[in-house]
C-alpha cells in the first residue's frame, strides 16, 4: 500500500524539479542581442547608390585611409532612429565622420526625415534589399559600427545610440587609431 | 474611450472569478439535500464573467480594425495600411492580444459550463467551477498586472509599426485560436477532474460530463496542429512539415495527453475503470497547455516562434503554473489514494489494450518533453544544445511502433476479458498486410528503416481500422464507432504520407539562367522570368516556373522572394502544385553572381496525406462528439417525458412507477 501510495507523489516530484529549474533559467541573463560575427573582419566589398539626391552614395572604398569612421545603418521608418539622431548630431560635432546606410527606404523619405531630424552624414548609401547590412552582420536597425582606418570593422553598437552611449563610441574610435 | 470599457470589463470579470472560487468552495460544504445557500452565485457568475471577457476581446479587435494609435498594443503590432484581415488577426498575433484571447475562451468555456450542464451532482459542479474560477483569475491578474492589452501611450503614434510578416498569412487566422480553444476546452477537464477529486465522485456519469469537453477539445487540437503543420509547411520555405520546435512541441503534448485522457474518459464512462488514472491525465493535460504557454513566451527556449520575450512575465506564469500544476498534483497525492478502486479486468481486453496504448502515448508525451526540456536543462550547465529529428524521431518510434500494432487489434477485443484465439483471422490478416507492404517496398529500393516501417504499419492500420465494421449492419452501427473507424483510418492515412515524404522525396537544388530548365521526378521546370512586384507592405522578386508533368500542358507556378518593410525581414514564399499524389514545391532564392538564379525544387509523394489524415481523425472526433450528444438528447427527452408522466399520474392519485434508469 505504501508503494502504492508513494507513486502517486512522484508527478508532484517531477514537476517540482522542472519549476526549479526553470525558475533558475529565468533569473539568468540571456542575451537578446545578436552579435555579428564580423568584428574583427575586414568590411566586405559593396558600392551602394545615393540614397538621395544631395549626397553621395556609399562604397568601401569611403572607410579606407585616414581616421576610423561610424558606419550606420538606419532608415527614415524607424523610430529609434528618430531618437538617435541628436547623438549622432553630437558626435558630427565632435568631427566623427559618420556615413549612413538607408535599409528599404525611398529618397522622398529620406530627404524629409534629414530635412525634420538634422543630417550627420557625409555620404548615404541606399541598400534596397538589406544586402550591405546582413553581409556585415547586422540583424536590425539602427545599429552603428566602428570601421578603422585599414576598412576592418572594430565595434558593434546595437539599438539606438544614447546619450551615454556617445562617449563609449568615442573610446571605441580612439581605440581604433 | 474603447480601451477604459474594456480594461473597466475585465475587472470587474476578475472580481466576478473571485465569486465564482469563494461560491464554488461552499458548494462543498453543503450536505445531502440542503444546498449551501452561499453556493448558488458561482453559475451566474460564471455566466456573466464569460460575456465580459468575450466582450473585452471584441473591443480590442475593434480598436486593431480601426488602427486606434492611442492604444500602445496597436500601435506596436499594427500599420494602418494592413490589409483589413491582418489587421483583425493581428488581434492575437502578439503577447497581450492572444493571452486575452485565451482568457475569453476560458471563460466562454466555464459559462457555457455553468449554462448547460445539469447532470453532475451540484458539489462536484460547485468545486468544478470553484477550481475554473480559481484557474481564471490568476489569468486576468496576468494580464491586468503584466500584460494590460489595452494599455495607452502618453501621445498617440503617428503610425504603427506593423506586424511579423511571417504573420501575415490566412494561416494565423485560424491556426491560434483554434488551438487556444483546444487548450482551454482541456482547462474545463481539468477543473471537472479536481472538482470530481475533492468530492471524490469518480464515476462513470462524472465521466460522460467529461468526455465531451476532452473531445472537443482534442478535436481542435488535432485540426490547430494539422493547420500550424501545414503553414509552417508552406510558409517558412524549408520543405519540411514538422520540425520538433519547442513551440509544435508544446502543441504537440497536450495533445498526446488529450489522446490518452479521451480512451481513458471512454473507458471510464463505459466500464468504471481506471479512474485515478483519468484524474492524472485530466491534470496531465491542461498541465501541458500550460507549460507549453510558459516555455513560448518566457524565453527561456529559444524557437522560431518567437513571442514577446520578458522574464518577468515568465515569472508570472511560471509561478501561476507552480500554483496550479503543483497544487492539483499535492491535491492528486492526498486523494487519489482514497478514490476507490474502479472495476478490474484482464490484460487481453480492450481495456487492456487501451490501457497499454495509455502508457506508450504517455511514454511519448515523455520523449517529447524531455528532447524540449533537455536544452533548458544543459544551459543551466553554460552548455548549448538543439535537440532535433534525429533524437526525437527513433526515441518516439520505440513507442509509436508497439503503440500502432496494439492500436490495430485492441478495437477487436471485448470487454473485461477475451481470448486472443478469437480474433486469430483479423490478427493474421494485419500481420500479413504488414509484413507484405514491408517486403514489397524492400524488394523495390533502399529507404530508411523507419519509413519502410511506416508503410507497413499504415497498410496494416487502414486494413485494421475497417475490421470493427466486419458482419455488423454498418446503418445500425453508432456515429461514435465510426468516429472512432474513421479517426484511425484517418491515423493510417497521416502515416502514410510520412513515411511517403521520408522514403521517397526528390530535391532538386540548381541556379537556373532565365529559360533554362531542370528535372525533378516526373517534373520538367523551366524558368521563364524573374521580375520584380509590389504588395500593399512588400516588394518582391516572383519567379514564373513553367512546370510540365512527362512533356504535358505546362502549368504556370511563382514563389516568390519577398522583403517586407516596417519591420524589414525577408520571408520565402514558396508555391505549390497539387496532383492527388503528391505536391512539387518551388521556391526562388538568392541570384548569382553571373545572372543565374537559385532554384530549389522539391517532388514529394503523397505528401498531402499528412493533412487528409489529421482532418480525418478530427472529423473522427466530431462524428463521436455528434454521436454522444445525440444518444444524450435522446436520453434527456425520454427522463423529461417519463418525468411528465409521473406527474400527470400522481395528478391523477395513482401510484407512480419506478423509473426504469
């Protein structure tokens, strides 16, 4: 009877072993963000059109020779974006060269967003089918890159750029050299 | 003003879930005869809580039809250009929306319930919906407190920013819900095993309430699966149609524990046996409902379904499932000993058999849940792993196989006790279809061992399925042994197209320049152009593949590449051509460097009949669901009319008789 009775407590048991432990995975850290394997690499090849009329558009060639660069990508529908732009404001005004990649976006758009926002950008590089930003290993928008002198990419920033992400961003440049 | 009704309605069904537990709890200390009088608010409450929470719902669908940007779930899942239905189903395409969704059916369920069932003792009803209540309301703290679908931003948005497109497929309109349903039909099980469990009432007309609920239930199961199989079939351009995916396995095991609790219910209801065994399957299965819930959208398992990702409202469901899980199986370990013994029977019976094929799904069900839960378990050890086919496919075969040769005879067996002798020519007649297709297929190529062993066995099981039919009159035979004919046959049917898929599929993988043409099978494809078009949200490259069947008429086939903005992601849209024996399925890929473009081509056999066989066996489901009922209504009007003859008899002064049932 007793063994009868014991067997009855094991599904209790063998629950209670699975809310442990599913309640220890819960409290550990699990990253959200996908890190691009391509730190460290040297940017892939591409030459990207205008994404609108008043700037060039954007090739690797442009991250080669002289000072480490900001590579961002972003585009006129992402609201991060918007939130963004006085940072990359802030680190033009400290003489960052920054040059942009628009993912999916249409030059009327973009002149208008540079037009409300301000435009921090030497160059814009318009990437319709996403190419550019999956080949360097990017999964969203915005994300910002630090590309040294030599074209390797350095640094990853992943989400909008806040205010307190602009100093890492200048170290990270720094490091670059 | 939509949002503050519907926020305002789902208070007060909070409040009234409460009633509902508290009323619930005094039906049980009412005595023989003499209801408590504060046990009679928990059916209206039910009643009414079902009309608020449904009502609830329908107001956030009206705020996704019209796009109301002021409300922050719309405004983050939905654009105001979606087309009208994505824009409706978008409702539950998200976190918030659909765990409404689930609470709406919970509690349509528990009124419909409250509304209509009038067999059970009034205790065990009033623990039922005690515990229904109880289940309810640690949902709408869930939603209320951590997941407020109707939450407002400070400024309304400009425009929303739409939806996965993966979501945006006729696909989602039906495949969750139906499933919800099916999940939450098991919670009503689940309340009726512990209501019978703290009355201790488990018997067979406990048994009969029950079963309709746990076949309904399996039946949306068994068609939410079907459909999620084939969408994700179609719609992620892989070719597969089951990828052991924690969220299709956390479909997938409630309905295992649904398929052993409703041979279990059966059994029960027929035979009063096995009756601490329907409890723990009843707990069983809403148990899984619920653990599939949390492993989907806490993260802690990383899918391609994913969900909105916060642990802290995996915690919350974590600890709803530690209250509820845990406290069923602590109430289980209490009572379940004093349950009494139901009728015993012999190990060749149909009991038996059942009984056996219990045990194998169950053994299953473990296979499944140890392959989802495995990974959880070595991160905890900093070790990343992906459990697939190859550990799932063997391990649930070691079960499946036993599982489907008992499945063949048990039909055939009587009662309590027979002999095996008896049904020599049926079990000779199976064996020999079995070893026959198996020797067959052999003679004709090498294939894998567990297709072959599929092809055999579901030879074996649609010749088995029809024998319960043998030298009975087939107009007198009822709906629900049909139901069950036709559910096994359909077993057999969905057996076949896997192993079908498995043994005899042809891929073909080619960059094509436009004109050119590949053979696949019995398919000549030509590419006759790629060109780019537009949707409402997307842009595309749509390829125009001119297949012919052995040089015939060529028909016209276009996947499509599609890229869709706000949020930007690339999906594969493949496209299909259906012959009655099978589907070539097309997709486009990437274009290479000198102009050629990637084509992937796939011709697998009989393919379709994984589909045909899961809405057999659903339909199996509604015959027998169709079939009780009408024995039940029948049963109802012959007590309402012997009832009215005894009244108009003692109205006359005579005697009344005894009434026969």
């Amino acid at each position: 009877m007793t063994q009868n009775r014991l067997w009855l407590w094991l599904p209790l048991a063998l629950f209670a072993f699975f809310a442990g432990l599913a309640g220890y995975m819960l409290t550990q850290e699990k990253d959200q963000f996908v890190e691009s394997t391509m730190i460290g690499e040297a940017l892939p090849e591409f030459v990207l059109e205008p994404a609108f009329g008043g700037l060039p558009g954007a090739a690797r060639a442009d991250f080669v020779g002289g000072k480490p660069r900001l590579l961002n990508i972003w585009a006129s529908w992402c609201l991060p974006c918007i939130a963004e732009a006085p940072q990359l404001d802030a680190l033009k005004a400290k003489g960052v060269e920054i040059i942009g990649i628009a993912i999916r976006d249409r030059p009327e758009d973009v002149a208008n967003f540079l037009g409300q926002y301000g435009n921090p950008y030497t160059r814009i590089g318009s990437d319709r089918i996403s190419e550019v930003q999956l080949a360097i290993g990017s999964s969203g928008v915005p994300e910002t890159f630090v590309i040294d002198a030599k074209g390797v990419i350095r640094y990853q920033h992943i989400g909008d750029i806040r205010a307190d992400d602009v100093p890492v961003l200048l170290a990270e440049l720094e490091k670059a050299q | 003003m939509i949002a503050e009704i519907g926020l305002a309605a789902l208070w007060l069904a909070a409040a009234l879930a409460v009633l509902q537990m508290v009323s619930g709890g005094f039906a049980l200390r009412s005595v023989e005869g003499a209801p408590n009088p504060m046990a009679i608010y928990a059916r209206p409450a039910a009643v009414v809580q079902a009309v608020l929470a449904v009502l609830a719902f329908i107001l956030l669908l009206y705020a996704f039809a019209v796009t109301d940007l002021s409300i922050k779930l719309v405004a983050t899942n939905s654009h105001s250009m979606k087309p009208m239905i994505y824009k409706l189903t978008g409702t539950w395409g998200n976190h918030e929306g659909s765990m409404l969704l689930w609470v709406g059916v919970l509690a349509l369920s528990g009124g419909l319930l409250a509304a209509f069932e009038k067999r059970l003792p009034e205790r065990t009803m009033g623990a039922t919906l005690g515990v229904q209540g109880f289940v309810a309301l640690g949902f709408y703290a869930f939603l209320l407190f951590s997941s407020n679908p109707f939450e407002r931003l400070p400024v309304p948005a400009v425009e929303g920013v739409g939806l996965n497109p993966l979501l945006q497929d006729i696909g989602l309109a039906i495949h969750p819900p139906t499933l919800y349903a099916g999940y939450v039909g098991l919670s009503v099980a689940f309340s009726l095993a512990m209501g019978a469990l703290l009355t201790k009432e488990v018997n067979p007309s406990f048994a009969r309430v029950m079963r309709p609920w746990v076949l309904g239930a399996w039946v949306l199961l068994t068609f939410g699966i079907t459909a999620g199989s084939y969408w994700a079939y179609y719609e992620l351009g892989w070719g597969g149609w089951w990828f052991w995916d924690p969220v299709e396995n956390a479909s997938l095991m409630p309905w295992l524990a649904a398929t052993a609790l409703m041979h279990s219910v059966s059994v029960l209801a027929a035979r009063d046996a096995l009756r601490t065994w329907t409890i723990m399957l009843g707990v069983l299965a809403f148990s899984m409902s619920m653990l599939g819930t949390f492993l989907v959208r806490s993260g802690v398992l990383t899918s391609v379904h994913a969900f909105a990702v916060d642990p802290e409202r995996g915690a919350f469901i974590l600890g709803l499932l530690g209250l509820y899980i845990g406290g069923a199986f602590t109430i289980f370990a209490l009572r379940a000993g004093a349950v009494a013994e139901g009728k015993r029977f012999a190990a060749t019976s149909r009991e038996g058999a059942l009984v056996f094929n219990n045990v194998m799904l169950s053994a299953i069900l473990a296979i499944v849940l140890l392959g989802t839960l495995y990974p959880l378990l070595t991160e905890a050890f900093d070790v990343r792993v992906s459990v697939g086919p190859p550990y799932f496919n063997p391990a649930a075969a070691i079960f499946a196989v036993p599982m489907f040769l008992v499945m063949a005879v048990g039909p055939l067996l009587r009662w309590k006790e027979d002999k095996p002798a008896r049904i020599q020519f049926e079990m000779l007649l199976v064996a020999a279809v079995l070893i026959g297709v198996i020797a067959l297929v052999s003679f004709f190529g090498q294939f894998p061992l567990l297709p072959m062993l599929g092809l055999g066995l579901a030879a074996a099981l649609a010749v088995a399925a029809v024998l319960p039919l043998k030298g009975r009159k087939l107009t007198r035979v009822p709906s629900a042994t049909w139901g069950m004919v036709l559910a096994h046959f359909g077993v057999a049917v969905s057996l076949f197209g896997m192993a079908c898929e498995g043994a005899f599929t042809q891929e073909r993988l080619a960059a094509v320049a436009p004109g050119g043409t590949e053979q696949v099978g019995d398919f000549a494809v030509t590419l006759q152009s790629v060109t780019p078009v537009a949707g409402p949200n997307w842009t595309a490259i749509e390829a125009r593949l001119a297949v012919s069947q052995n040089g015939g008429e060529p028909v016209i086939l276009s996947p499509q590449a599609r890229n869709f903005w706000s949020p930007p992601q690339a999906t594969s849209e493949s496209a299909l051509l259906t012959r009655w024996n099978g589907q070539l399925y097309a997709v486009i890929g990437n274009q290479a460097e000198d102009g050629r473009w990637q084509i992937r081509v796939w011709w697998k056999p009989f393919v379709t009949f994984i589909w045909y066989g899961g809405l057999l066996i659903a339909l199996g489901g509604v015959l027998a669901i169709a079939g009780r009922v009408k024995v039940d209504v029948k049963r109802r009007k012959a007590t309402a009319m012997g009832d009215a003859r005894r009244a108009d008899l003692e109205a006359l002064g005579a005697a009344a008789p005894v009434p026969a049932e």
